[in-house]
C-alpha cells in the first residue's frame, strides 16, 4: 500500500510539474506574440511620415496648402477646414477599403512583402468626402433694360445665395521612394539584440538555480536568490523596454524620410447646392448651382534632410447651371518647404492656365503657412493666402486653418 501512495504521489507530482512549465511555455510564446504583434504594429505607423490633407479638399480649395504634400495614410482620418473667422462646420472624412480589407491588423501587416505588386498599389488607395460652406458670389441670370433716362440698367433675378459645397475624391500612389512595410532591416539589429539578451538572462536565471540548489550556505543561497529576483524582473521587463526602442526607432525612421519623394494621382468632383430651402429631412428641395469635375497629378522630391520641393497640375472642368456655361482650366502650382517631421513652413505660388479666355486669366495665389504635427495623430495646418488679379493687384489675404486627426 505504501508503494503504491508513493507512487501516486510522485505522478501526482510530476503532472503538476508539467502543467507548471506548460503555462510558463504557453506564457512565453504569448509574450513573443505580443512582442511579434507590437513589432509589426510599430511597422504600421512608419509609412506616416506627414498626415495628408483629404483630396476632397483639395478640388474645393480650402486646405491652408493648394499645392498639398504627398503621402501614404493607412488609417481612418478626419479634417476640419476653418476658411474664415468663424467655425462653420466644413468637415472631410478619409479612408483606405482596400488596405482596411488586407492589413487593418499587426497580423496580416506582418504578410504584407509576400503580397503581389498589384495589390500592395491598390491598397493606397484612398477615398475622402467633404462638404463646406460654398462660395455666394456666383455668376446669375440678370436681365438689362433702358430706364427712363435711357441707361442701360442691370437687374439680377437670382440672388440672396446660401451656397454649400460637397465634394468626394479618390487617390492612389504611383511612386513611393521608401515603403517601411517591404523594409525588413528597420528592426533587424534590435530584435537580434532583444533575441541573444533574452536567451542571455534566460541562461543566467537557470545557473542561478542550480547554484541555489547546490549550495548549503544560507546567507549565499539568499543573496543567489535576491540576484536570481533581479533577473526574472528583467526577464519580464524586456520586451517592454524593447518596445519602446522599436518606437524610437519608427519615429527617428520618420524624422529622417519626411520629405520623400511621392507620386500621386486623384479624380474628383465637387457640386454647390443652393440650401436656403433645405432642412435635415428635405433634401428634395436642394437646388445644384455648379459642378465641377478635376483630374490632377501631384509629386513630391526631397532635398538633403529639410527641404521639399511638390507640385501639383489639375485638369478643371467647371458647369456654372445657372447661365449653362461650362469653363476648362489647368492648374499649377509649386510648394517649397522647410522644415522636419514635426513642423515646418511653406511658400507656394497657383496660377490657372484658361482654355476659354486669356491664357492666365483668372486669380492667382500665394500662400505662406506651415504645419505643426504635435501629435502621433494630430497635424495643425495654417496659412495666409494672397489673391491678385490679372494685372497683378492684390485682391484678397484669407487666413485658412486645417485641423486633422487620425481615428486610432
């Protein structure tokens, strides 16, 4: 019977020695999971190196830049343009499906270089809506006729305008100069370290227990033991503290590639609505004054590790509903930049060439502003815009501010 209990017993023993180290496994493999799954998350951050402004914005003109600054956004994005004095509700949201659909998460992320070409450039793309407060002074209907005197008078028969814009476009990335996802060396010398530290203290903590195992000497076993704590705390500290390199790493990636070459392309359009009869539950009774459509191609090159040189160029098509005139137009414009990755400034210059009328006909820009990126996922942009007329003369100075956060 005594045999039989001992033997009981030391089954009883070794079970529960199995499922001792079995959890221990289990917790280690989940603890090199979430460092795997941390890596990769860190990863997605690296392609950010600027928040973009929404293209809906960019074919209604009211982000704080005409000429915007190419990048690559994989994530859900909100802007809100503040193109006067007052805060009126001119708001876009931003949004990749594609990418949404394939590597929404640090798990598939991680198979992103297997991916074919194709679908790594399909996952750029990018959809953005957006509606503002429109422009009132529109060309209308007016009719002439001689007044008593016999002079010419001019009577306009719509007028009184409450103008709101909406407009929605998509984007896609012909070019990039660096894509971090492909770029498997970025971690490469830190996991190699966290890999030999790790295996180092794991090395250490099972020499430590056999000395205490071994030795007899109390006041030895108990400093092996206050060393053998040391260890373990260190042990299930390190993937923390490599996580924290890793993000260092990402942000200095990011410092370093800010001003990257790009090369992208969008399609747009953007329509006023007349809504001093509309309500939230009537919008039957929205009256479409303008439609306009834009085809536009814009690239990036950088210089050194502060400058950077865009450029823009945008087929128009422009319908004014109201006199059933439609108007054809190529805008251009070139943006310089200095700065780093948290903030810099600009000057640019926009000039339309006409197909209709004069060559260059129509308002010319220039804008100086900048943008502070004071956040992960928050970019202030502002500028102050100059306006001049075909002779030149200065019409306008119009402050515009931008605000956008990335929804993570």
């Amino acid at each position: 019977m005594v045999p039989y209990i001992k033997l009981k017993c030391l089954l009883n023993g070794l079970m529960q020695l199995a499922a001792l180290l079995f959890c221990i496994q289990h917790a280690m493999a989940q603890a090199e999971n979430q460092l795997e799954e941390q890596t990769s998350n860190y990863l997605s951050y690296a392609p950010e190196f600027s928040i973009p402004v929404s293209p809906a914005f960019d074919l209604l003109g009211v982000n704080p830049c005409l000429v915007p600054k190419p990048s690559n956004l994989r994530n859900f994005k909100v802007d809100w343009s503040f193109k006067s004095y007052g805060l009126t509700p001119n708001l876009a949201i931003q949004t990749q499906p594609i990418n949404e659909i394939y590597f929404n998460t640090p798990s598939k992320l991680k198979n992103y270089h297997k991916k074919s070409s194709l679908l790594k450039r399909l996952s750029s793309l990018d959809l953005s809506a957006g509606t503002v407060d429109g422009n009132t002074e529109l060309e209308t209907k007016t009719l002439t006729f001689k007044d008593v005197e016999g002079n010419d008078s001019i009577v306009n028969l719509e007028n009184n305008w409450r103008i709101r814009s909406f407009s929605y476009a998509a984007k896609i990335n012909l070019y990039k100069q660096y894509e971090p996802l492909d770029d498997k060396l970025i971690f490469k010398n830190v996991m190699r370290e966290y890999s030999d530290k790790k295996a180092a203290l794991k090395d250490q903590i099972t020499q430590q227990k056999k000395a205490i195992a071994q030795t007899s000497d109390m006041e030895e076993k108990s400093q092996l033991k206050e060393e053998l704590k040391s260890y373990e705390m260190e042990l299930n500290g390190l993937d923390d503290a490599y996580i924290i390199r890793m993000k260092k790493i990402v942000d200095l990636y990011k410092a370093e590639k800010w001003n990257a070459s790009y090369i992208d392309i969008a399609f747009g359009q953007a329509f006023d609505f007349d809504s001093r009869d509309s309500s939230l539950l009537k919008f039957k009774n929205l009256h479409k004054v303008r439609n306009l459509w834009g085809l536009w191609i814009n690239g990036s090159r950088g210089f050194g590790k502060n400058i950077l040189l865009s450029g823009i160029a945008r087929l128009t098509g422009d319908k004014n509903i109201l006199i059933n005139e439609k108007y054809y137009q190529l805008d251009c414009g070139l943006n310089f930049r200095y700065g780093n990755y948290r903030y810099n400034f600009f000057t640019e210059i926009f000039s339309p060439v006409n197909f209709n009328h004069g060559v260059f006909d129509g308002s010319k820009f220039i804008s100086f502003g900048g943008d502070w990126r004071f956040s992960r996922n928050v970019i202030l942009n502002y500028a102050m815009r100059a306006s001049f007329d075909d002779a030149g003369k200065l019409e306008n100075i119009i402050p515009v501010v931008s605000v956008s956060c990335i929804m993570r």
